[in-house]
C-alpha cells in the first residue's frame, strides 16, 4: 500500500530529526505522574471520589488517553504545515505516483506508529506499578492511540486551511489544554458544573480517558459501546474531511 | 494541419484552449501548444504570466478549468499516476528532505515509483555521477550550497528514468557557476533523447537550451517559434548601441529612423536595430555625430521579449 511509504519516510526523518524527543516524549508523563501521582496523590486519601482506586490509579490512567492526545493533536501542526507550507515535501510526494489520499493515510498511520511507542512504555510503567491487574488492560494502548490519531486526523484537516502558523498559538491554549484539563484525567467530571459534564461529554478525550479507565482500574460498562462509537467516527470524520482539504489545498 | 503523422515526431503534450482559473483570476487563458517528443521546449515571460500553472496542469498537480489536455497520450486528471509514473518534475523551489542524506533522499523517491532496490541503486549511483555530488552522498541536504540542492532535484526527478522531464525555473537564485553546471547537465539530458520542457525568466537560458519556445504574457501565449525564427521575426540580425552626449541625442534624432529599421532611446544608451551594425555605425560617423561608445552585438532573445511585452515593469 502507497499509505506505508509515507509512514517509512516520516519514521526515517522522525528518528533523524527528533532523536533526543523519543525519550522526552517518554520521561515528561512520567514525570507528571510522579509529581501528581504520587506528590499531590499522597494528599489525596478519598478513594471513593475516584471510584475506589487510589489516585495515582485515577490519574495515570487519565493521563496515558491525555497525552496521547497531546502527542496525536502536536503531530498535525507544525510537522503537517512544514510539510505543505514551509519545505512543501507533499509537492515532491505529488510529483511521483502518489496522490492526495496516500499522504493522508500515510501522515494517519504515521501518527498511530508514532503514538503505539509513545503508550506502551508508558502502559508497561504502570504494568509494573502494579495500577491493573486485567489481561483486558492491554486494549488500553489502542484506545490511547485511537484517541491521538483522531485528534492528528481533525487537527491535520485544519491544517490544510492555514497559511502560517498564527492559529496554533491559540488552539493549543483555548482547546487542547481545556480538553486535557477539563476531561477528567485530573478529576472525575462529576466535580464540574452541569454545562461543563455536558462539555465533557462532547469532547474526544473525555471518551478516551473514560475507555482506557473501564479496560483498566474500572469494570466494562455497556457504555464502552458508545464511547469507541465516538473516537471511530472522529477518526472517520477527520480522515474524510483531511483528504478533501488536502486535494483542495495540494492540488489548487 | 497538413503533414503527414508518420514524418511528425509524436506530440508528448498537446494542449488545446486550457484554461486555468482561480476564482476570479485567470491565470492560464485559452493556451495552445504541442510539445514533441526529443525536443527542448521554453515557456518564457515574465513572473505571473502563468508559466508555473500551466507547468503544474501539465505535472497533474493542478486540474485544467476549461479546454484539453493530454499528457504522452493520457488525461492528467484521470490518469495522473499512469503519467507520473513516466515524467520528472524539477519544482521551482527545491522540496527535498532536508533531514536525510543525498542518497536517502534518493532512496525515498526511488520507493514511491515503485523502483525495486536492484534497479535503483546502480541507478542511484549513476545519477549521483551525473550530477556530480560523490563527495556528498552520505552528507545531509540541509548545509549543501543552493546549486548542490538543485542538481539534486534534477538526480532525483530522473530517478524513473523519465520521458519527459519539466523543470520550473531550474537555475533561478544560482549564481553563474552553478547555473551553468545546470545547463551542462540538461544539455547531455537533452542529447540523450529526454525531452525537456522549462519555463525561463531568462532569456540567455531560453536560448542556450530550447528548441523552440513560447512567449507568455497576461495569461496567454503571445508568440511562438525557435529563437532564431523569434530573432528574424521581432528583430534584426544585429542591434548598435551607442552612448551620445545630449547633443549628439538630438542630431541623432532627425535621422535615425533613416538609419535603422527601429530606434529605441533609452535613458542611458540608443538601441538601433539594424541588419549590419558596423555599416550603420559608419553612416552615422559620416553625418558628423560623434559618440562616447559604441557597441555592436547579436540580437538576442531579450530583445524580441522586450519588444513583445514592453520594457516598463509588468507585476
């Protein structure tokens, strides 16, 4: 499939370009997982709130479906727009047998290889902290991965509207830190007021984390249904909506 | 068109009233022409005129709004990887991945035509060669000079060892050593039977390298012919330039259009268009008209440019 060369030509220049990032990319959750975890974990002692799990069990979960998130929005930003904007690579891959839907695939499946080494160690690091216990908590990492790249995939379509990189800015401080605060990795959204569960429930992360948790430290819910529904038809949507953005913009 | 198709060279592009919109603005406007197989094709004019979208229209990158096109036999729309399979394209800005290697970008490319890796890599080698960068092929792209990078968009655009290879401005922003290492390689790739077509700002380029070209001016071709025909047609054989004092200008002005076929003055200089320019100069050396210098050359393709679309600044 043509989709699998674009991934090996990101992977090639991803490992060249980003060689010290794989580890940043690593160390920084867990990082925040000891700071939070265990720091302001160690605070916390109602177990109750949080489902009857200790918080370093709430918010580790959370935060493997966040900053997946994070990682899968970032890898349609800038990388993307160097792409079509500034060093204008998807020109070259155009002027070859390649077409639209190939980069796009291509840039898709990318994202879902990028985010699959970014969860499993992470997912390993709680394995052996002992946060689960249940053979299912290994779908975890694809429902992780599946949150990231439907985000990469929407984010990617947007991007293919720009023409600098101004927006970022702004999306970055007004949607994805809301999302990744207000989605219940810090907090059950039972603590917000009615509008903002409503918001929650709207949002891709908030599925996400509320998926990873029932694989995880909760008990599988009919609910799971509609939450994976939801990121199915995100990533359906974005895919959709990216490969008609990115013929208009590509091919003018 | 009355020849016969056996002693015609078969056409590799043949576009008959392309259009090409963008909204309102028409930036390729009813457009004809034949590209044949082994020549050197020119789209020459001056930025904006819609040289680069016609280039993409032919490269499939860009649908046609209006009129045909057919691309070595096949529509650019419907059959865009079957013609890409089969042509090179030289962009106008360099695209290459400037993180890799000069030989893994050639790799990368070779892998997205499908080239299986015993083909490629003699072919890699070969091309590396050609372009003359074996001291740098194990060597990141980002830190090699603006010539190196170009020719190794050329290396890479030959990668598929194409029929047709079209080059956007190849030597734009080089300086003249690296422009005419460019040339030299197309030369050879033109000796080898590739057919090239290329747009130029640059009318010594347009002369070195095409065959036979076209003038594009607002959106539509304005003249076509080899530059010798263009020469003959829109200038004289020869062109004298003179520099007057302001008084030696006026005498010369009751006379001139006697003297040569077309005068043009200049602030600085007087262009007299004439067969022979030495006789010319003599002439005027008899009727008592001294001048500063003076300076008898070829016509050239600037000329018969300038004559078409004007000298005043058109943006």
């Amino acid at each position: 499939m043509n989709a699998t060369k674009i991934v090996r030509r990101n992977s090639l220049v991803h490992w060249r370009a980003w060689r010290s990032s794989f580890f940043l990319s690593v160390l920084s959750p867990v990082m925040f997982l000891s700071a939070m975890g265990l720091g302001l974990g160690s605070l916390v002692e109602e177990e109750q709130a949080f489902g009857g799990v200790d918080y370093l069990a709430f918010f580790a979960t959370g935060m493997l479906a966040a900053s997946c998130m994070q990682a899968g929005a970032f890898s349609g930003t800038y990388p993307v727009m160097n792409k079509i904007v500034w060093q204008k690579n998807y020109d070259a891959v155009l002027a070859s047998p390649l077409n639209v839907r190939d980069i796009f695939l291509g840039e898709v499946s990318w994202s879902a290889v990028m985010l699959t080494q970014l969860a499993t160690p992470f997912f390993m690091i709680m394995a052996f902290a002992g946060i689960f216990d249940s053979p299912l908590a290994i779908l975890a990492i694809p429902v992780a991965v599946l949150v990231g790249t439907s985000c990469a995939a929407v984010i990617m379509a947007y991007t293919a509207t720009l023409h600098t990189d101004e927006a970022y800015t702004w999306l970055f401080r007004f949607v994805v830190t809301p999302l990744f605060l207000l989605s219940g990795t810090f907090f059950p959204i039972d603590q917000l007021p009615a509008w903002g569960r409503v918001v929650a429930h709207l949002t891709p992360l908030f599925h996400g984390v509320e998926l990873v948790r029932q694989l995880t430290i909760y008990d599988l819910d009919p609910s799971a249904i509609w939450h994976l529904g939801y990121l199915v038809a995100l990533l359906g949507v974005g895919v959709v909506v990216g490969i008609r953005n990115f013929e208009r913009r590509l091919l003018p | 068109m009355a020849t016969s198709a056996s002693s015609e060279p078969e056409a590799l592009i043949q576009a008959e009233g392309l259009n090409k919109l963008f909204g309102e603005l028409v930036a390729v406007d009813a457009v004809d022409f034949e590209v044949r197989k082994g020549e050197a094709f020119g789209f020459l004019g001056p930025n904006g005129a819609g040289k680069t979208s016609t280039m993409r229209m032919i490269g499939c990158t860009s649908p046609p709004s209006g009129g045909t096109l057919r691309v070595i036999g096949m529509d650019p729309v419907s059959q865009a990887s079957e013609i890409k399979a089969r042509i090179g394209v030289v962009p106008q800005m360099d695209n290459l991945d400037i993180e890799l290697t000069v030989r893994e970008n050639l790799e990368m490319y070779a892998r997205y035509f499908d080239i299986p890796r015993d083909v490629a890599n003699p072919r890699i080698d070969e091309l590396i060669d050609f372009v003359q960068l074996q001291e740098k092929v194990d060597s990141k792209v980002e830190p090699l000079s603006g010539g190196m990078k170009r020719r190794l968009t050329i290396a890479r655009a030959l990668i598929n060892d194409p029929d047709l290879l079209l080059l956007d401005e190849p030597t734009t922003g080089l300086d003249p050593q690296a422009r005419h290492l460019v040339w030299d390689r197309l030369y050879r790739l033109k000796q080898r039977g590739v057919t090239l077509v290329i747009t130029t700002h640059y009318m010594d380029e347009a002369e070195q390298l095409c065959d036979r070209l076209v003038v594009m001016d607002k959106a539509k071709i304005v003249t076509e012919g080899s530059p010798p025909d263009l020469i003959a047609r829109y200038s004289t054989r020869e062109v004298l330039e003179l520099r007057l004092s302001d008084d030696a200008r006026e005498k010369l002005a009751t006379s001139a259009d006697d003297l040569a076929d077309r005068v043009e003055w200049l602030p600085d200089r007087v262009l007299l268009y004439t067969e022979t320019g030495d006789a010319t100069l003599a002439a005027i050396h008899e009727s008592g008209i001294q001048t500063y210098s003076a300076l008898v050359r070829r016509a050239t393709l600037e000329d018969v440019f300038l004559t078409i679309t004007g000298r005043s600044l058109i943006e």
